[in-house]
C-alpha cells in the first residue's frame, strides 16, 4: 500500500523521490501515460526491476473462455481481455559492459515527476556501477495528444568522472512474460504469448513489427526510430527477430560528455485492414513524428495541455492535497478519453490490467459527466462507440427474451463478457446510464446534430427495454423486478430505486426526443401509441418507500432485511466479498457503494430536501464503500444536506484513492471513475452544479477548511467560469462576445451572466441540516478538516 504523502505534495507534479522497490506496481500506475490510443505503464526504461510490464492499444483484445461451475442460458460463452501489446519502452543501458540495474552498484538518487501541465514522465538517477563507474542518466517520456500513434522517448547519459563506455539497446519486444493473472489455466494459456508474428523490417536506426491476436484475429504493428547525437565516434546498428527487434548504439564518453537518443515509436491496429495498410500506417505515424521531432513533439504536448487547464482546471485553496489530486484525478480522465476516438474508457484507463480492460457503467455515470462539461468532444465519441455496438446489444436483448437493446456489464468491443450473472444479467441500469450521458451531453451542447445521428436510437431502444422489462400490476403502478443496482451487495431485487428513477427518466427522454424527430422516430418505426406507452410506464414507476421509518428504500424489502453487524467486522475483512459469501450480503442491510443515495443526486428532482436529508443518514450509517465509485457520490450528497465537513472527507478520499492507494489494487490501474468523481465532487459537491431541464444551476457552499474554489465549465459553447469563496460566488463568461448570455439559477434564484460584467452574489445562509450521518463501525472516511 502507498503511505501517505508517497508523492510531496505539489499543485502541478507527482514527484517520487526515491524508488521504492515495494510499490514498483502501484507507481507504474500512477506514472502511466495515455492518450486514449495508446498506453504505457511507468516502468522503468530498462525494464527490470517491474511490478507490472504494460503496453495497451484501446479495445486491442484478445478472447478467453468463461469458467463456470454450472452453465446457464443466456451466460456469455467468452470473455475478452486486454493484451499487452509490443512494448518500445526498452532501453536498455550497458556501462563498461555492466548493466545499469537499480539493484545493483550504488543508487544515489533517483527521482521521477510526472508534469501535469507538459505531459511528461521525467526521470533523473545518479548511479556507480558495481566497478565505481558514475553516470546521470535522464529520460523523458511522452504519449502524444496531437499525434494519437506516436510516444516519444529521450533518453540522455552524461559521464561524471571517468570516461566510459556505453552501449545503449532500445528495443521493440512482443509477448514479454508477465506475472500470472489468473490461476484459471485455461485463461493463462490464451494469454501467454497472445501475439503471432507476421513481419519484421530492420533498418540502421530501426524497424517494424507486425502481430496478430491468434483468437480475436486483429492486426498490429509497432515501429522505432531512432535521433543519436554522441561526441566523436559512434555505430548504429539494428537486428531482429520475429519478436523482438533492438537498435544497438555504442560510444565513448569523457568526462561531462552525454550520449543523447530520441525514440520515437508508432502504434497501429485494426480488424479488417490488410498487412501492408497497418504496416503503411505507423510507417507514416513515425514520418510525422520525426517531421515536428522531439522539441516539436513537447512543444505541442505542452501547448494542448495548456488549452485543456485554460478550461478545465479546478483551483482548492485551503486543501493542497486535494489540489493536487483533483488535477491528477484530470489528468488521467484526459489521458483516459482525449483520443479514444470512437473507442471506450475502461475502468483502469490504459494504466493497467486491472478488470481485463474493460468499460462499465462508471464510464458514462463518473467519467462522461467530466468530460462532457470539459472536453465534450470524448465524450460524445464514447457515446459513438456505444452507438456502434448497438446490433449487438440488440442480440442480447433478444437472448434474453426481451426488446430494444440490453447493453452489456462489461465489454471491449460490444459483447457481455460478465460471467457473475448477477451483475452482468441483472445490471440493466447500464442502458439507463447511458441514455443519461445521451441526454446531458446534448444538453450541455445543444449538438441536435448528435442526438439524431447517434443520440436518438440509444434513446429508442434503451426507453424499449424498459417497457419490455418492466410490468403494470393489477393497480397501475409500473414495477421493474429482479434487477441488480448499482450496489452489488444488494442483488437481484424488485424495484431498485436507482433503476426505476434511472428508466422513468430514459422513458420520458426518449419521449421527447422522438417528438423533436419525428421523421426519425417513423424510420426507427416509433409510432404514436408506443412513445405513449413509454410516458404512462413513466409516469407510473414505483418508488418504495418506508412510511414507518420515513426512508425510502433502496429496493423493496430493502428496511426490513437483517441489519450487518459491523461492530463485529474486522477492519481486515473488508472488502466484505473477498470474506463473506455473497449470500450472506444479499439478505441483509450493508451497501457495498452509493445506490439510493446516488439516485438523489442524478434524480435530485425525485425526492423533497427533507427526504434526501433522512436517506442520506439512513444510508451512509450503512455504505462500507468497498467500492471506488462511492465516495465521491456520497460527497455530492453529504454538501446538499448540509454536512460539509462529511462531504470534504469524503472528496479527499475520492481524490487521493490512487495517490494513497486507498483500496490496495492501484497495482492493476489507477481507478478513472474515481479520479473523474473528485471533479463530481468539488463541481456538483461543493459548487452544487446541476443541469436539470435543461438549465444549470448551483448551490455552492464550502466546509471550514477550503477557502476557496474555482473551476470552468464549457456549455453550449459558452465558458463559465465560477469563483467560491465561504461568503459569495462570482460567475463570469470568458467567451461569446458582448452578445452572449447564459441564464442559471443561483440557490434558486434566477441570473443572467453576461461577458461584459462578472456578477458576484452572496452566498445565503446554509438550512438547518438533517439527522446527523453516522458511518459504519471503523469505516469513518479520514477526517481532513483536522489535518492530514
């Protein structure tokens, strides 16, 4: 695990100052680089020693088989699962013919620093070889946002005090051996060596490889070249094999010279393309790439990160830990999605393998909002992508005896690879979340282009699903049973509140945007009579609802289960479903992550503030957070009914999750969902934004300790900047000409922005707060306002 303040706290760099063997793996994730296309872990250049070698192409997968005990219809038949990919990060130095290694000679200083503004991973080491031989060494590495199949190197070694010999070999290798991933041997089979070789093309400073996947039959092909700038002489040479490809240079250094060599490698993939058009692809990735060069390549990192912090950043004065997790937490939600370009956002990113690779719902509920107020560009090229594998959710509806189009739990590519039925059967809340992101992108944007090329027909067949999944009882009231929400320690119930909110809210959306179209709505063969079934199955979802304890409930039944005896849980038994059998879980009150509570949030409209002020009591007494998803929710919450120190312990938690190593399995990938939700939580927690209708609003107020908070927010072209400080709140436009206007709602009351002045409102009084929340027995989230 990551102890506290592993990275010095700095608003714009994560720094590590000295290499920690131990926490090899979970820095690997922290440092790992993305563009959405392509990604790479933060091991160290020489490759040895690792925690977790990781090179990943987004939705580059290979296919494994499902275990199950007992087979059941409708279970997914295979999986899918991430390969690593060729890895160019190889380079590997030789120093008077003794490898530099960390673990051996002397390591005098070793420091790397991820910048947040450059887009760079930096590494500094002084070392003595085993025979007294001292050199620097410094790398910078990058993964181009401008030019999404590029990642650059440098790499520059300066004798200190003796001449040297130095022979430095940069590599491509593929199918390099990874630690065991899974005891299932039939799984570790696919795996080990996933890659084919067909082609391999040396030239003097590099070369090409080509692979392919020997299941899922795709296509890539990696390529290198090499920029050699050394004192006197000095060879270049390249040799090859059908996995591995190396360029080898070799020079005498005096004292104070360096050896200076860019890397610049190139990724391609595809499914249908032939070998010479992948092969011609990176071919010509590399030409652009050694057009701009190195200084070219940084220069335009720099510059497109600059334009992203323009209008992305979010500034906490009072919290520097959270300062900097929250920019962390942007950084790697841009990495995760800014060139995904019609592909998905897994859970872990492209930063590790944490999951298989796949995406879920934490997409378009945590890291979709983000984007889409940020960078709406990603956001509506994931959308893109759902809208793609349509067909074969359209299938799975069909498998499963139903209509419209059942998404799945997990995938890569389209497919249900969930084998726990639980979740990847019952988890139909996905289409709902996803009709969500259909309907705040287009609000946000206005972009009616989008809602009737892409948005319409996720509408559609989502809002169909529900009418076939659901039922009217014999008193009207419409009922959506055997469902699982988002708490999986709840699984398998009728009429789960996030679910059946979640619907009501896609059925009336998919309503109204078939009225706006209705020459699409006709072709999609919406007729009048079923866009009324979707409004009355709508207008009659059922809601539970606990008269006695005056709660509502999470699912039917849900307050009368048997209480979880948390006095009694030993802080070493969670996370509860590596220790209890799910049983035991599903028939009693312990909530694994925010459910009923995050249903307040994005159906805010549902409930009365005194109903989410008793819920949120009701329900955080009972919400173990075993799930990253959950505190930045309950962070959102715990500021709209008032406890504000609650919701700043909960954001840092939220936010610090990788850089703390919170859960223990940032090894695997940093959690994007939870990085995402720190933006959620400072943006609609703190800031109390919302957009409902159609219309932003915000409510901010801020706990004892942030003095003040500042973020932007991109809507229908337009840039809000907003300025919290405890007592008032400026809200200013930073573009649209004198002309622009933005109308919101400030605590409810009405205002118009424009650009020619600021405007600056008090904050009014906070409202009595409800019941006071109080946390499972030991799982209290660490308190900031006391110093951490």
């Amino acid at each position: 695990m990551i102890r506290e303040r592993a990275y010095p706290v700095d608003p714009w760099h994560i720094r590590e100052t000295r290499l920690d063997l131990d926490l090899m793996a979970q820095s690997e994730s922290v440092f790992a680089l993305s563009n959405g296309h392509i990604g790479i872990r933060g091991n160290l250049d020489e490759g040895e020693p690792h925690g977790l070698p990781g090179t990943y192409l987004n939705s580059f997968y290979e296919l494994r088989p499902l275990p199950y005990a007992e087979a059941g219809y409708g279970f997914p038949e295979s999986g899918q699962t991430m390969v690593n990919v060729t890895n160019a990060k190889l380079m590997r130095l030789l120093v008077d013919d003794e490898p530099f290694d960390v673990r051996y000679g002397e390591l005098r200083s070793h420091e790397r620093t991820l910048d947040l503004r450059a887009g760079t991973l930096e590494r500094i080491v002084e070392w003595i070889s085993p025979s007294g031989q001292a050199i620097r060494v410094r790398t910078v590495r990058l993964v181009s946002f401008t030019q999404r199949a590029v990642v650059a190197f440098l790499y520059e070694v300066e004798a200190v005090d003796s001449p040297a010999r130095l022979i430095l070999q940069s590599e491509l290798v593929a199918n390099e051996q990874l630690p065991p991933t899974s005891k299932d041997p039939r799984v570790a089979a696919v795996l080990d060596h996933p890659l084919q070789a067909e082609e391999l093309l040396e030239q003097r400073t590099g070369g090409l490889l080509v692979h392919r996947t020997k299941a899922s039959d795709l296509r890539m092909a990696a390529a290198m070249e090499h920029l050699v700038e050394a004192p006197g002489k000095h060879a270049v040479t390249t040799e090859g094999h059908p996995d591995w490809l190396r360029t080898t240079v070799a020079c005498k250094l005096e004292p104070g010279q360096k050896l200076r060599v860019v890397k610049l490698a190139a990724y391609g993939w595809s499914s249908n393309r032939s070998l010479p058009a992948v092969r011609d692809q990176v071919g010509a990735a590399l030409a652009s790439a050694r057009l701009d060069g190195w200084e070219g390549l940084v220069e335009a990192q720099r510059d497109y990160l600059d334009a992203f912090w323009d209008h992305s950043d979010v500034k906490v004065e009072g919290d520097p830990e959270v300062q900097q997790a929250v920019r962390f937490g942007l950084f790697h939600m841009l990495q995760s999605g800014a060139r995904a370009e019609q592909r998905p956002i897994g859970s872990k990113g492209l930063t590790g393998p944490g999951y298989d690779g796949h995406t879920f719902w934490d997409a378009e509920t945590f890291v979709l909002p983000a984007l889409t107020y940020t960078q709406p560009s990603a956001a509506a090229d994931v959308l893109r992508w759902r809208h793609s594998t349509l067909d074969l959710a359209r299938e799975r509806a069909q498998t499963l005896g139903l209509q419209g189009a059942a998404f799945p739990w997990r995938t890569i590519r389209g497919q249900e690879c969930s084998a726990y039925w639980p979740a990847g059967t019952a988890g139909f809340h996905i289409g709902a979340d996803i009709a969500d992101a259909v309907r705040r992108y287009v609000s946000a944007t206005g972009d009616f282009d989008f809602e009737r090329e892409v948005g319409l027909e996720l509408l559609v067949e989502t809002a169909r699903l529900w009418r076939s999944l659901g039922h009217h009882d014999r008193h009207g009231r419409f009922h959506i049973d055997g469902v699982t929400g988002p708490d999986e320690y709840t699984a398998v119930v009728n009429d789960n509140i996030y679910t059946n909110l979640m619907a009501q809210q896609n059925l009336f959306a998919a309503a109204d945007a078939v009225k706006r179209h209705p020459d699409l709505a006709r072709r999609l063969g919406v007729d009048g009579e079923e866009s009324a079934s979707w409004r009355d199955a709508a207008a009659s979802v059922h809601i539970p609802y606990d008269r006695e304890l005056g709660v509502h409930q999470q699912s039917e039944g849900f307050t009368r289960l048997q209480e979880w005896d948390f006095e009694n849980t030993p802080p070493e038994a969670y996370p509860l479903l590596l220790n209890y059998p799910y049983f035991d879980l599903y028939r009693k009150q312990v909530v694994k992550q925010a459910d009923l509570v995050m249903a307040m949030y994005v159906r805010g409209d549902a409930f009365t503030p005194e109903e989410k002020a008793r819920n949120f009591a009701y329900y955080d007494s009972r919400t173990v957070r075993d799930s990253s998803l959950s505190a930045c929710i309950q962070a959102v919450m715990a500021a709209e009914v008032g406890h504000l120190e609650l919701a700043h312990d909960y954001l840092g938690e939220a936010a610090l999750m990788d850089l703390h190593d919170l859960h223990q399995n940032a090894r695997d990938g940093v959690h994007v969902a939870s990085l995402a939700g720190s933006w959620i939580a400072l943006v609609a927690g703190l800031g109390g934004m919302r957009d409902s209708g159609g219309q932003l609003s915000f409510a901010p107020r801020l706990p004892s300790r942030i003095n003040a908070l500042e973020f932007s927010l991109l809507w229908r072209g337009l840039r809000l900047r907003v300025e919290v400080t405890a007592d008032e709140v400026t809200y200013s436009l930073r573009n649209g000409g004198g002309s622009a206007r933005l109308d919101l709602l400030h605590h409810g009351k009405e205002v118009t922005i424009t650009q020619v002045k600021p405007v600056v409102l008090a904050i009014p009084p906070a409202p009595p707060t409800g019941p006071q929340p109080n946390q499972p027995f030991g799982r209290a989230p660490v308190r900031r306002a006391t110093g951490s």
